[in-house]
C-alpha cells in the first residue's frame, strides 16, 4: 500500500514507522532539520511499546512530488490546518483515503470540505509521543492505541482492508462502528484535562488528588457532554465515569501536551480544544462557564506565542 504521512511527529512517526517497517511503501511529509535527518539517516523510532528501530522510507516537504497514494495518514497540528490540507490534494487520487488522527473535534469536516466526503475517515489516537530531536521519534509509556472508522455509523470494506494492513503493522488498533463517537469522547476528556493542565501547569498528579481542582475538572467534562448532547453526538451512555477513569489513569507525573507548549512557548493547540468549545457553545446556546473562563485565561498567552512565533524571520 502506498502511504503518505502528513506530519511526522510523535503520533505520524510511531504509526507510520511502523507500517513502513512492516513493508509498506510509506513517505514521510516532514521540513527542515526534522526532514533532513530523515532523509540521511532515516527515521528512528524510540518506543516503550515497540523497541528502537530506523526506518529508510523517502521523505520530503513537497507533496506535489509524491503522487496520488492510498492512504494519506493525516497526523499535523491542528493549527497547521490552514497551510497544510490544501497541500494534501496532489496525493489525493479517486480512491485515495484521508485518515485524519489528530485532536478536536471538527478536522474530518474540514477534510471533508476540501478534498471531498468520499475520501475521508476519522479517528483517535491514544498515544503519549514527541519529535526528541531531528529524525528521531519517541513513544512513551505503554498506551499507544488508535480507533478509527466512517464519518457516519456502520463499518466499511474499506475499514476493514485498512484494518487488516494496521494489524499487520502491530498497531493496537480498534476499527469502530461509532468512530465519530469515540472521536468525541476522546474531545470531551482532553479538551477538559488539558485547558485546566495548562492553566495549573501542575502534573496530573497534582491536579486530580486536589478536592478543588478535581472537581473544576469534572465541571469540565459536565459541560463538554452537554455540549456533546446539544449536538445530538453519538457519545453513548457513562462519558463521565470514563473521562474520570482516564483522568486517573494518566501518568501521576504526566501533563498535557497543550500545558508544556504553553510552557515552553510553542505553538499551541488551544483554538482547536477549548477555543473551538467556547465557539460551538455559543452557536448552540450551550453554557459553558467553566470553560469560557479557561479560555479568557489561556487566550492571552496564546496571543503572545503566535505574534512571537509571527516575527520570526
């Protein structure tokens, strides 16, 4: 199968390294140092699940030079959305599939808007991953799962054929009949943990055994699923014993990818989670307090990484 990863890092890196050790015929899009270590020495994956291994696949910035693939594994950031799905059409071929595995909730309709409906399949990844220097990916601790599937209910022919070369690859991998579902139910649970993990910038640890910061973090998720409802999502029954289980579960000296970009003033995910929260509640007519409030804290500090990052030459 000939498959593109659009954005190598931690989430593109371990599951497309894998399939490209399993055999298939796989395209790192990366850029700069990230791409030219690729490009000398292949791409490592340093993995608690899976070992260390170095993969030789051909990796490039253009996507103009790849050509229509099977499969686009569709792994950037969120706010690279704008730049980076136009770029996506030149792989996109009449029966080219579109895997989009990022965070948010509304990437496969955006995919869908601009590549076409045909195309795409949606999906979550469960994974604790980073770039640790140029060429070299990492995957930490022992989750590192991904559920995918249809926009709409029901499994496909083509779920399964995609199924069939993940497991192949070892991917933990579940193909779901509510992808959509699942997909929300990871939105609910992150957007809610890693808005109040950024605004704490404490480890989970800390956040979860304190009665007060427990509990704003279940108003979180309460006003996540309403929001979830209002949408008629197909989130199912027990959201919120979930969301507490995985809040429990997460490393004690964890924190959220959104805090540490915070921290370390990179750019930030935060339009795409809460941001994208405040907008659709108040589309709806939902209240969202809690999340309002995280949002008015977080948003100035996200205005001052994206200008930084903007006056860089």
């Amino acid at each position: 199968m000939r498959i593109a990863v659009m954005g190598t890092g931690g989430v593109g890196g371990f599951f497309g390294g894998l399939l490209a050790r399993s055999g298939e015929d796989v395209t790192f899009i990366a850029r700069g140092p990230h791409l030219e270590a690729i490009k000398s020495a292949g791409l490592t994956v340093a993995s608690d699940l899976a070992g260390e291994f170095t993969v030789r696949s051909h990796a490039t910035d253009d996507t103009g030079s790849v050509g229509p693939v099977n499969l686009v594994l569709y792994t950037v950031k969120m706010y690279h959305n704008g730049a980076a799905i136009p770029t996506v059409a030149p792989m996109v071929g009449p029966d080219t599939i579109v895997l989009t595995l990022q965070n948010g909730i509304d990437n496969g309709d955006k995919l869908a808007d601009a590549l076409g409906e045909d195309h795409v399949m949606i999906g979550v990844a469960m994974l604790q991953g980073r770039v640790r220097e140029p060429g070299v990916v990492e995957q930490l601790g022992q989750v590192g799962q991904v559920i995918f599937g249809e926009r709409g209910p029901g499994i496909t022919p083509r779920g399964e054929r995609l199924l069939d070369v993940f497991q192949r690859a070892g991917w933990n991998v579940e193909l779901s009949d509510n992808a959509l579902g699942a997909v929300w139910r990871k939105f609910i649970y992150l957007a809610g943990s890693a808005g109040v993990n950024a605004a704490t910038r404490v480890t989970y640890g800390e956040m979860r055994t304190i009665p007060e910061t427990r509990e704003l973090l279940r108003g979180t998720y309460e006003e996540l699923i309403g929001l979830a409802n209002a949408r008629a999502a197909p989130v199912g029954d027990g959201v919120l014993a979930w969301c507490m289980t995985a809040l429990d579960n997460y490393p004690e000296s964890g924190m959220a990818s959104l805090a540490k970009d915070f921290m370390s003033s990179s750019p930030v995910e935060l339009e795409g989670l809460t941001g994208t929260v405040v907008r659709m509640a108040e589309e709806l007519g939902v209240a969202t307090p809690i999340n309002n409030a995280i949002y008015a804290i977080l948003k100035p500090a996200a205005a001052r990484i994206k200008q930084a990052q903007t006056a860089q030459p």
